[in-house]
C-alpha cells in the first residue's frame, strides 16, 4: 500500500471483508471511550484508554502480566491478527499499536483511516458488544528500543538524537500550555524540549485521515532534518499523537530507531531544573 515499508495497514474494505474471519479481533480504542457505545464495527472490542489501558494509580500503562490479562479476558489471543482503529484519527489506535509491539504482539495492523471514515462510507455499524469466549495472551518483556524515558530525553540534548514535538503550532511554541478540554494534561510551563523540530502529527495524513504516500513523508520529515541517519524520539501532550507519529517513522517509513517518549511534555513542562525552549 503506497510504497510503505512495512505490511502494517488495512483499508476500511480489507476490515469489512473479513468480519466474520475468526482469526482477526477488530479493536476500537477512542480518545472519548462513549463513542464506542454508540456505534462500532461489528464484532470490535471496545477499550477504554484510561481505564482499561493504564495502571490506575501511577502514571504508566498496564505491566505485562496485566497486559496479557486484559487482551485475554477480553477474547485476543497470541495468535490474533488484531486490527485498531478509533477516533481523531486513530490516536489512541496508534498509540495502542505501539503498545503491543512494545509487549511483543507483532500481528496487528491498523486501520488506513479513523472511525470517522468507516461510518461516513456507510460501512456497518452496531451497538452491540462482542462476546469472544476468554483466552490466553501472553505479553514479552517490553521492548525498550521503542519507548523513551525522561532520563534518556536528558541524554538526547547532548547526543546526535532527532527530537520531533507533534503537538500543535501553538503548544510547541508555548503559546498554549495544555488544549482546551484537556487540562488535567497539562503542565507548569509552556514550550518545547531543546532542540525540538515541530512537526505536527496531523501533516502525516490527508483530510479523511488516511495516511499519505511514502514519498510524501520522508520529503516531509526530511525537510525538517529529522531523517538524517539519526536516532529518533517522538513526543507529544501524553504520548498518544507522538504515538501516531512513531508509526509514521518506524513503521510506515522503515526508521529503525525511532522511540515514543509517552511521559512526553506533561512530564517533561512539569519537572524541576530541566531545560526548555520558547518561540518557534
């Protein structure tokens, strides 16, 4: 599909065509979780983002043994192709890619294209919840080429390492410290990491939110001097655009090392003595 590196999206036809294939579990994850309620595709698996997908006491996601309990008791399997997709196209999808390929799961694709599209082709939807019988999904140690920690931010201002702010215009130059409506994700202080290119998440896609051409991104991303052999960290509000940005790198354009930092500027804008920048 569009010269992409890897084999990693489905069109909405491929999803419809195989509803009823009982070697795939379909998987919507939105950024509003009641969205799911009110209609999904038939036989999806709705997850909650914040209830379901994080540790409820300390900011991190599930460990893998809670992991692989979750995917289980909800009827994925190892040997599951899983398909994501949800909404603001495919966030939250993204970011739940990401965190299965962090726990190893390698079979899972997503969605060339959010909730938005499937309902607006006419596709089938239902309010209906799926009842998969349980199984057993067993999470690997997470896989750390992937993710980035505060510590190694820190490291990557004095290193040759690309760092990509995916947020808005607005955030990366400070202007705006937390988006309306999402307060609670905030931070002390407006700006971007040192050294930062912004490259908003949303200029990966076309307006229905499928993903541009191969070409189109790595003239993109070249263009700000993220692709110059370097290694990679992608970082956002939580991690979940700076997620959706990752699959662009790694797994769209093939970038080996490519990193999400998921504590990203919620963290980063609220610790004590770490540098930022302002302007942009």
């Amino acid at each position: 599909m569009a010269d992409y590196a890897k084999d990693v999206l489905v069109d909405t036809q491929w999803v419809e065509d195989h509803l009823g294939d009982e070697t795939v579990r379909i998987v919507e994850v939105d950024e509003n979780p009641a969205l799911y309620a009110e209609a999904h595709i038939p036989g999806a698996i709705g997850f909650d983002w914040r209830n379901d997908l994080q540790d409820q006491v300390k900011r991190d996601f599930l460990g893998p043994e809670e992991f692989g309990e979750l995917f289980g008791s909800r009827g994925v399997s190892n040997d599951h192709t899983v398909v994501l997709y949800g909404d603001r196209n495919n966030w939250f999808a993204a970011y739940t890619y990401w965190y299965l390929k962090y726990y190893g799961h390698h079979n899972v694709k997503l969605m060339n294209g959010p909730r938005e599209k499937w309902i607006s082709e006419g596709r089938p939807t239902t309010t209906d919840a799926p009842d998969h019988a349980a199984s057993s999904f067993t999470a690997k140690p997470g896989d750390d080429t992937i993710r980035a920690k505060r510590d190694e931010v820190m490291a990557a201002l004095d290193a040759p390492t690309r760092l990509v702010d995916v947020r808005s215009p607005q955030e990366y130059s400070g202007e705006l410290i937390a988006m309306a409506g999402y307060e609670q994700e905030g931070a002390q202080r407006g700006g971007h990491i040192p050294g930062a290119a912004s490259v908003p998440w949303a200029q990966a896609v076309i307006e229905d939110g499928t993903f541009k051409p191969a070409d189109e991104l790595r003239d993109l991303y070249t263009g700000k001097g993220v692709l110059d052999g370097s290694d990679v960290i992608a970082y956002c509000r939580i991690g979940e655009r700076s997620a959706h940005t990752w699959f662009v790198l790694h797994e769209l354009l093939g970038e080996d090392d490519v990193r999400n930092y998921d504590g990203s500027w919620t963290e980063w804008g609220n610790l004590v003595d770490v540098p930022i920048e302002k302007g942009s």
